[in-house]
C-alpha cells in the first residue's frame, strides 16, 4: 500500500510513523499499513524509527516498489471488480440469472475488501475473508468468483503471475454433506393441497417435465402446441442440449386449468397481484419474478405442515421437486440415460459439438410422460 502524504513534521521520519505532542512532550505512533490501527510507539525518538522500519520491512514486503514498476500502485480491487465487469463478463454470455448472482457476489466483495490494494492482498487474506463470512455454499461460491477475478487481474498485469492465484490456493470445501432434505411425494402432496391454484400449475409443471424454478415461471402459452412445450435451460442457454421440445400428454390439462384463470396473461404460471406495480424483473404484471415465487413457495410450504418436523435450513425447495419428478419417473420404469437425463437438459456438452454453430436452432425433443393423477392420488 503506498504511504500517506507527509506533513512537514513527520517527513524525517519512516514510513507509517507519526508524532504528537501532548503537553509539551513528543509521542511516536505507528499506523499498520492493513489495517489502519495506530499502535503507540512511547517518546524514544530512536526507538520508535527502528521499530517502525524493521515493521515496515516485514509488513510492506516491497510490494510498493513493484506495484510502481508493474504500474499497479494505487489500484484497489474496486478497481479490478469494475474493469472484470467491463471487460471480462460480457464475453461470457451468461445466463440472466447467473449473471445476476455474480454480480450480487461481486458487490459483496467489493464493499467487504473494495480498498484494499489489488497487490496487498495475499491467500491469508482471501482465506480468513471466506472463513469469517461465508458457509457452505455461499462459501464455495464466493472462493469461485474470487478465483475468477484473480485469474483475470494476473491475464490483465494487475497482479504478480509469479504469486500464483491467491483464491485458488484457499481450502476447497467439499467435506460437508447436503444440508437440504429431499423433498418427498407425501410433503408434495400436502404443500400441493394447501397451495393457490396458480403454485400448484407451477408445481405440477415442474414434476412432470423435471424444469427449474426458472423455467417454469417463464413458460408461456405461445410455446405450448399439441401437446408439447417447448423451454430452453436458462443455466446453460447457450449449449444446444438446454433447447427442448418436450411432449407432454399431462400438460394439456394443467395448461386448460391455466386458461380458466380468469387472468389475461400471457404465461403459464401466472397470478394476479395485489397491485398492478411494475418490475423491473418482469415483462408482464401477471408474471411471477423469481424471489417472490420463492418466498411463496416457502410460505405455503411451511402453512401445510408438511415438513415442521426439519429445521428451517433444511426444509426442501421448490428445485427439489426436480429431483423428486426424476425419481419417480425412475420408479416407473423409465431409462435413465435414454429418457430422464435428456428431459432435465443434463446430457454431456460434447454431445451437442456437433452441432454447426450460426445455423438455425436445432430443438432436441423428449418425452415426458409421468401420469400426473396417478401420482398425486393418495393411496
């Protein structure tokens, strides 16, 4: 970090060591240049200027003097956040919602280490940062965004490549187990009695066809024909396998129940809000915006009773339902690889290489066959 401008009464003296006079009698502190903590060095003149530059040798690790020759002084990992933003991420062509996360993670690191000089930061700090402030999956992936953002300040010559990659190096957590329960057919039958017409078309949806939260909600009757629905996997939108076409028979009456609604919407999924308020995240009033569905979801997931048994934190998902579709259709006898793997868009990307890129959209079609009143009738 470069040192403060000095005032005339303290140029004589080490880097980070400053005088003061109270009452007549000259005191020396010394300022930690990390952390900005002023520690009291007495009014040993000699002293205090031999304390503070043997300090200085162990804590400035001459990153200065680099930062000046590689051109990197004075630049802050804000600085670093805005020019990733600007040059790095747009040529990925993420999904929206991805996008969105990284962005939400890149301004919590911004505001947490913005500050601090790019060269300054070191695997100790990244390390006791992700330690002191994130768990579980919030912790893999913040360590993830900062391996990103490391990775390009090295490409970029903002960080030394000789130092290797600080975030990279930090402890890769995979030793703890899945705190979410699954989702069971009995809880989804509870939670489907006690949800609103418009969640339980969402739920049904999602059990026969095995699409996300994302998915679902973006449905719209224009996409729906004969039976089939067309959806493309907002995660991996750009690979070919996330364009399916799946024909569906149980659709036809949950999309009939839709129309009944009473409310003119465009989507599939859809309510009508207490207030016509536009949204930023929405393209049509009736829609649902991903957050408020999920917190629907949680309300009416914890009004049925259905899993007051499990703590908060592991209570299911309205994404578990995928989960619980794919195991049912395993129960009925349905191929794995031939059948389920291609509905939930989780094919191996080298199979879609052999598509030619800048042609027209090729949709791989699937079957989703679940009998939807079978499975939802108790026994």
């Amino acid at each position: 970090m470069a040192p403060r401008k000095r005032l005339s009464k303290n140029r004589d003296l080490p880097a980070n060591l400053y005088a003061s006079k109270v009452n007549g009698v000259t005191y020396y502190k010394y300022r930690h240049p990390e952390t900005g903590v002023y520690h009291g060095m007495g009014a040993d003149k000699s002293e205090a200027c031999a304390a503070a530059r043997q300090l200085n040798g162990i804590l400035l690790k001459d990153t200065d003097l680099v930062g000046q020759v590689m051109g990197t002084a004075n630049q802050d990992i804000n600085h670093l956040i805005k020019r990733f933003k600007e040059e790095y991420l747009p040529g990925e062509e993420l999904a929206d919602s991805t996008l969105q996360n990284t962005n939400y993670r890149l301004g919590r690191i911004g505001r947490d280490l913005g500050k601090k000089q790019i060269d300054q930061v070191d695997v100790q700090t990244i390390a006791e940062y992700l330690d002191d402030n994130f768990t579980r999956d919030s912790y893999v992936k913040h360590r993830s965004t900062l391996i990103e953002l490391f990775r390009f300040a090295i490409t970029k010559g903002l960080y030394p490549a000789e130092w290797g990659n600080p975030a990279e190096t930090t402890y890769a957590r995979t030793d703890y187990g899945k705190a979410r329960q699954r989702l069971t057919l009995d809880q989804f039958r509870k939670i489907h009695e006690a949800a609103p017409a418009w969640l339980q078309i969402a739920m049904e949806i999602a059990l026969v066809t095995l699409q996300g939260r994302s998915e679902v909600i973006n449905m719209r009757f224009e996409d729906y024909k004969d039976q089939t629905i067309r959806v493309v996997r907002q995660k991996i939108s750009k690979h070919e396998h996330s364009h399916l076409e799946i024909h569906c028979p149980e659709l036809k009456d949950i999309v009939r129940r839709s129309r009944l609604s009473g409310v003119p919407s465009p989507y599939i999924v859809h309510r009508f809000p207490k207030r016509k308020k536009d949204a930023e995240a929405r393209e049509h009033w009736t829609q649902l915006t991903p957050n408020h569905f999920t917190e629907q979801f949680r309300k009416y997931r914890d009004e049925s009773g259905a899993c007051d048994h499990l703590p908060r934190e592991q209570r299911p998902t309205f994404h578990e339902i995928r989960a619980l579709g794919s195991w049912l259709y395993k129960q009925a006898g349905y191929d794995n690889e031939t059948y389920i793997q291609p509905l939930m868009a989780h094919a191996d990307e080298k199979m879609t290489e052999h598509y030619q890129k800048g042609h027209q959209r090729e949709w791989v079609r699937v079957e989703a066959g679940l009998n939807l009143k079978s499975t939802l009738k108790s026994s």
